[in-house]
C-alpha cells in the first residue's frame, strides 16, 4: 500500500524546509513513523522519490538511527535508561521488572500491541535517575513500582503525565511532532523540575548571584533571614582567608 | 570575589512560564540582540573573543577564535555561511541543555541570532537530539514566537538582518554530538565523522563555511553581549573564564544543575549537594562524562576549569559529575559504559567497531570472574590500540573509563576473580536502598519529594 497524497505533501513540506531537500530525511523518516507505525518499505519508497534518492540510500540511513524501527511499535513506546549512572541508581531492576512483568523481551512489543519495551541510553536526566521514557517523554526518579503502575496505566488507557512535559498521547503523535508539526501541547508541564534549579534555589536562599545581577537577592530577605545571615558569615570569613593567603 | 554561585543561564528557569517569550521579554530578553544590532559583527565577535568563553560542549575551545576561522568573505565565489548548533546532548551523565532548552528556549534562540549575525550566516540549524519530545516542543514553539516577534526572518528590528533558523530533530545516534557527523546527519546521511582538513569553518555544511557550537556556549552569548566581555572575563579562572552548569548525579542528596564560575571544586559542589548518600562515602566520579577519566575522592579539591582537571590527568568536559559512592562496583560501571561506546560505535574505523567489541568481551569475563589476571593487561593493551588510532573521539573516550579504573581500582578487578563473581550487592547501590530516601510515587510532584 502507498502512502495517502496527503502524506507526500508533508514529506514535501518537510524538504522544503532546507536549502538542500536531502536534509529533510530524518524528519521525514520521523513522519513515516508516525503514518506507518515503523519505517515501512513503502515509507522508504516515498522518501526516495520525494528526495531522488535510491530507496537503498534512504534504507542506509534508516537502519543507522536507533530511533527508527523496522518492526511494529506498539501504541506506547517505554524506554528505561540502562546506562551506567541509571542502571546503578536501580534502572536494571526496573528493567528487569518491566520485562517480567509484561512478558517481553529488549525491543519487544506486548501480545495486545500496548507497549514496546525497550532499554535506552542515557537520555539527558541523569539528575533525575533512574529515569524511564514515554514516547520520549520524561518520567523522573522512578522505582519498580513506579513504572509498573505507569505501564497499568497505560495499557488501562488512563490518563498519564510526564513529569517534565505534557499528557501522554501516544507514540505515532509523537513522531509526528519529532517530524516538526506541532500538536498543541507546549504549554503544558512546567518549565523545570526540582532538580533543574536546586542551585538556583540555593543561591536564591543565600543571596548569591552573579556581578550586577539583583534579581536573585531582592526576595532573600523575607524567605531566609538566616541563611543569607550564615551564608553572609561564612563568605566574609572566605574572603577574609583569601585575602590573608593573597597577602603572602 | 565571585560568589560561589552564579546563576545566570539558569537564573530565569524558576519563573512561572519561562519558556514563553512574554516571560522571556519581562526579564530583559532580547535586548542583547539589540545591542549587538548595534555594533559592527566584527565587534560582536571581538566582544565574544574577549569574554575568554571556551567551548561548553567538552573540548573547551575558544568560541571567538572559532567564529574567526572562517575564511573571510569571497565575492568571486559567494557561499552561504552557516551556524550550527549542537544540542545533540548524549554524552552519559551530561544533563544541562537539555534543561536549559526545555526551560528558557528563548536564551538559545537569541544566541543564535546574535551569534549568527556575528559570523555574517543567513541560516542556522539547532540539531537537537530526537529522544526528548517536550523540549523539542519547547524549542519550536520559542522559534514560531520569535519569527512572529520580528527576531527572526527578515530585516531582524530593522537592521537589514535576515536569519532563518531550523530546528531538527535527530534519530538516536550518540556519535552525531562529535561536529562533523553531526553534519553528516544535518545533510540526510548516516552520521559519520568526516575526515578533517578541511575542518568546518572552511567545508562544512553542503561544503560551505560553517561555525558548530555547543548549545550552552551559544546560550552564553547573549548575557556577554549585554553585560560586556569584561563582566564574564572577571567570574572564573585566568583561562576558563566565566560561569558554567555543574550537573550533579548519582550518590548525593541533592542531585541537580549548579551554576557557578568554573573552578569550584567537587568539595563545594558536594557541600552545596548536601553531601554523599548519608552512611555512605565518595567513591569515584566523573568530572566531564564517561568519556573523562575517572577521579576518586583524591581529586575533590581539583579545580573545575579547564587546566585544573587537565593536570590531574582528566578532562572538564562537559561538567557532567556522575557521583558514585562505595556501594557501587567499579567493573560494573565500567562495563557499562563500554557497552554503550560498542553500540554507539559508528562503524566507520576499525579501531573503534572492532575494538568496543573486544573491550566489552574482555570486560563480561573479568565481571563474572571468569577471566584471569592477564586480561588486566589485555584491557590495557587493547585500549592502547584504540586511543589515538580511532578517526574521532569516541574510540578514545571509551578507553577513558576502562584505563582510569584499573589505574585506581586494579585491586576490585582482581576482587572479582578471587570472589568469582561481582562481590557487591548491587541493590545496595539503588535510589530506594537508602532509608534516608522516601520511596518515591508516580506523580510529578511526589516523583521529586525525596528533595
């Protein structure tokens, strides 16, 4: 079956965005995805004759890119991070959980084409570890439990939310805004976790900033008199030790 | 004196829908673009020369001297010049992009305006790596805002400026972070590194003159533009000049993003962290990714610029400090890691695909203490093949883990061939093992209580 005219309008929309067509290819193997549910061999097709490529030379690109999967995905796609700092930090057991638990092996989908499984690299969260992906969005400091009731609810088709982004939908809409077409949901989820401004906070508490910048010490003085009072100490005394140590 | 903490990149991430551009507009946005509007690109450049800002993406290289490779403008042959940005953020343990991105877009995309005005490009790309879905959102929705705004398209606030900028989602390929396959990736093609000379500046994108720079340095570029190259030159180090984010992981209380001027040490950031897991003790760290050598609890006063960690025998990198306390087994972290440089391997030179391979077989066998003493040597040996001999970096990273962990821990290698087998518990390494720690629920606000 080939893809709908409406599909290679896109595609087209997609190459059009670059000053060479060609450049268009990840995002339109991303939109393909989305259409077909995995990089189908006349998805390839379709690239090939929008871009006047060999369907060969798109198949070489598709098949080097982890994101771009030759077998049918399921409606959700769930990646637990198994790289070092997520695997120590229990993102193995979690792994190891999920696979019992819904009967399926490394890049597998379940019997009822739910969720497909698979062990990711590290995905930019290592604050937040252990850290498990829905359709690439961020599901932070999970435990087995966590991501146990998270694959329920998903299979239960239960309303979901990341917890750094937006409701889950599924991950054909994602690939679709991966593809550049937005889907309306930016404006959910909020613009950092806690572990994104622990520093922020910190210095906020302690009347740090950097040169010139008052922002951060004008709302000092009501929230932690004492902090700024301990923190002013302690910096005084370094400063103190500095200057002697400069003396020498 | 600088105060320990500097939040500058990361001083607007708090706000109540930062990543909007009328937050971004309260705060001040866009008026760096304004003033560097008002200065020659040449001047832009010289004020970012100046700031002494290196590279944030690990090399560390001087931004300003990078814009200053291009070759200067030929009217006999006129090529398009282009700026790239690499948000591509996949080196283990690196988490400070995509924050920024997700947070305050907005800071990234001015940059890129004024960064290509400097270099005199018409057309910018923001590679940003394709597994993170809402920053992704975040990040064309700050681009559709600032087209709509007038600071990008045409005749930018009226100067005659134009600039179009695209964002592009990859695919899930670590090594399209290394800048040359990353082009690769931006043309349509698998992403290899390319052979260099000629180097980007002068053959880059579709073979035209082309500046890749690291999303947080081109970030950078709007508060020293605004502020001045003095104001940065003066937080920092002689050499590493000005403030950096220090993503802090693993075993401490209060994993999360640091903003200070480059320098601190580990000691401060872990004192400022809350200290080590309680009953626990530091056991080795990274200072800038996996690809870093490790450093133990001897390197805690190390300064974290650029020489400081050189001189220990390390790298900066990308500030990315995996923590790691004595309930973690050092073999199998390492084994890890090497896994991961064996899939990510590109393929393209011996060195790297056949020897990732060899490393992670060598690696299993001394893990499940099947192996023998020699395959220390072994693992020393092949590494000592790969590093230096691999076409980019990502051969030589890979050794980084395995050589720095028999330099300190070679004692725990053997450990596993006494013991036959690992001898720690891995559970005991786990987030929920400590009892400080509250078990964490699934919602977003609960997920994080444990702070």
């Amino acid at each position: 079956m080939s893809l709908a005219p409406e599909t290679y309008d896109e595609l087209r929309e997609i190459a059009g965005r670059y000053p060479q067509a060609r450049s268009g290819l990840l995002p339109m193997l991303h939109l393909v995805q989305s259409v077909e549910g995995r990089v189908t061999p006349e998805g390839i097709e379709a690239c090939a004759s929008v871009l006047g490529l060999t369907a060969a030379e798109v198949s070489g690109v598709a098949t080097f890119y982890t994101m771009y999967k030759r077998h049918p995905v399921g409606t959700h796609h769930v990646g637990v991070c198994t790289n070092t700092l997520c695997a120590v930090m229990g993102g193995d057991e979690i792994f190891a959980c999920l696979r019992e638990k819904l009967e399926v092996g490394n890049d597998e989908t379940t019997a009822d084409g739910k969720i497909t499984l698979e062990h990711i690299e590290c995905n930019a969260a290592c604050d937040y570890a252990p850290v498990v992906m829905v359709n690439w969005e961020f599901f932070d400091n999970q435990t087995p439990e966590s991501a146990s009731q998270l694959v329920d609810d998903l299979r239960e088709g239960r309303e979901v939310v990341a917890s750094r982004g937006a409701k889950i939908t599924s991950w054909r809409e994602a690939e679709r805004v991966l593809a550049g077409f937005e889907d309306g949901l930016v404006d959910e989820g909020s613009a950092a976790g806690p572990a994104s401004v622990v520093g922020l906070e910190l210095a906020r508490e302690r009347g740090w900033a950097a040169p010139g910048d008052t922002r951060g010490s004008v709302e000092v003085p009501q929230q932690m008199p004492e902090a700024v009072e301990e923190a002013d100490t302690s910096r005084a005394e370094s400063e103190t030790i500095a200057e002697e140590a400069s003396d020498d | 004196m600088t105060d320990t903490l500097t939040p500058v990149l990361t001083a607007n991430w708090a706000d109540d829908r930062a990543w909007t551009l009328s937050a971004y507009a309260e705060q001040g946005g866009y008026d760096a673009l304004d003033v560097a509007l008002g200065m020659s690109p040449e001047e832009v450049q010289t004020t970012v020369k100046d700031s002494g800002l290196r590279g944030r993406g690990g090399a560390g290289f001087p931004t300003g001297v990078k814009w200053g490779f291009l070759p200067p403008p030929d009217p006999e042959n006129p090529k398009p010049r282009y700026l790239v940005v690499n948000a591509d953020e996949s080196e283990p343990g690196t988490c400070k992009d995509i924050p920024l991105m997700m947070a305050s877009p907005h800071t990234l995309v001015e940059g890129v305006i004024i960064s290509s005005y400097a270099i005199r490009a018409e057309r910018a790309f923001i590679y940003v790596r394709g597994e993170v879905l809402h920053v992704i959102r975040r990040l064309r929705a700050a681009v559709r805002e600032a087209y709509e705004a007038g600071h990008l398209g045409t005749d930018i606030h009226g100067s005659g400026y134009d600039l179009e900028l695209v964002v592009h989602a990859g695919a899930g390929a670590y090594i399209c972070g290394e800048e040359t396959a990353l082009l690769d990736s931006l043309e349509g093609r698998r992403g290899q590194p390319r052979l260099r000379p000629p180097f980007p500046a002068v053959a880059g994108l579709y073979a035209s003159p082309t500046v890749i720079n690291n999303a947080e340095s081109i970030a950078s570029v709007p508060a020293i533009v605004k502020n001045g190259a003095d104001w940065f030159a003066g937080m920092g180090t002689e050499k590493s000049a000005g403030f950096g984010i220090f993503s802090l992981s693993g075993h401490v209380k209060k994993p999360g993003q640091y903003e200070a001027p480059l320098g601190i040490t580990l000691r401060e950031l872990i004192d400022l962290a809350g200290g080590v897991r309680e009953g626990h003790e530091l056991k080795f760290w990274t200072p800038g990714g996996s690809s870093t050598p490790l450093f133990t609890d001897e390197h805690l006063d190390v300064p974290l610029d650029f020489e400081g960690v050189q001189a220990a025998g390390s790298m900066l990198g990308t500030r990315a400090l995996q923590i790691f306390d004595d309930s973690v087994c050092v073999v199998r972290a390492v084994l890890r890691w090497t896994e991961f440089y064996k899939h990510e391997s590109c393929g393209k030179c011996t060195p790297c695909r056949e020897g990732t391979w060899w490393l992670v077989q060598v690696l299993e066998r001394l893990e499940k203490g099947d192996g023998e003493p020699g395959d220390l040597d072994l693992l020393l040996d092949q590494c000592d093949n790969i590093l230096g001999r691999s076409f980019c970096a990502l051969g030589d990273g890979a050794t980084s883990p395995i050589t720095s962990s028999i330099k300190y821990f070679r004692d725990e290698y053997l450990a596993h061939l006494e013991h036959g087998g690992c001898p720690f518990d891995a559970r005991k390494s786990t987030a929920w093992a400590d009892p400080v720690v509250e078990p964490v629920e699934t919602t977003p606000e609960e997920a994080v209580a444990h702070d």
